[in-house]
C-alpha cells in the first residue's frame, strides 16, 4: 500500500505582515502562478491529492484561488488541515 506522501502535494497559506504567502511543497507561489505551478507539481509526481493548510487569517480570496488551481488541475480530493 502507498504511503500517504507518496499520494499527496502540500499548500500552504500564511500571511507574513499583510502579505499572504503561499507555498507549494515549501517552495513560495505568487497567486496568480498557481494553477501552472501546481500542474507542474502534479506531472512530475504523479500526485493528485492535495493537503491544504491556510491560516485563518489568510483572505479567503486567496483561498479560493489555491481551491480554484486545484480543481482547474483535476485534483481528486482537498484534505484541509
């Protein structure tokens, strides 16, 4: 059976000051780069899972485009942390 790591590819959102930060794998994401990042992430790993870990204070708009990538790229399920 395939490890969990093996399945998924982590985001996460934070806010450094009144600048949301996000992260793909630990590498830093400009929002509108998103969808194009993840869909390289996703064909060079294979992984079509995705675990999300944003900060409440994170704006939800940001959010919703970290969601929007996701389903733009065919991810089959968002585990939000």
């Amino acid at each position: 059976m395939k490890d969990i790591r093996d399945k998924v590819f982590v985001v996460t959102a934070n806010m450094d000051g009144e600048r949301p930060v996000v992260k793909i794998e630990k590498k830093e994401v400009p929002v509108d780069k998103l969808l194009d990042e993840m869909k390289q992430v996703i064909s060079s790993t294979g992984r079509k899972e995705m675990v999300l870990d944003a900060d409440k204070d994170v704006p939800w708009g940001v959010v919703t485009a970290i969601l929007d990538a996701a389903k733009g790229n065919g991810v089959h399920e968002i585990i939000k942390n």
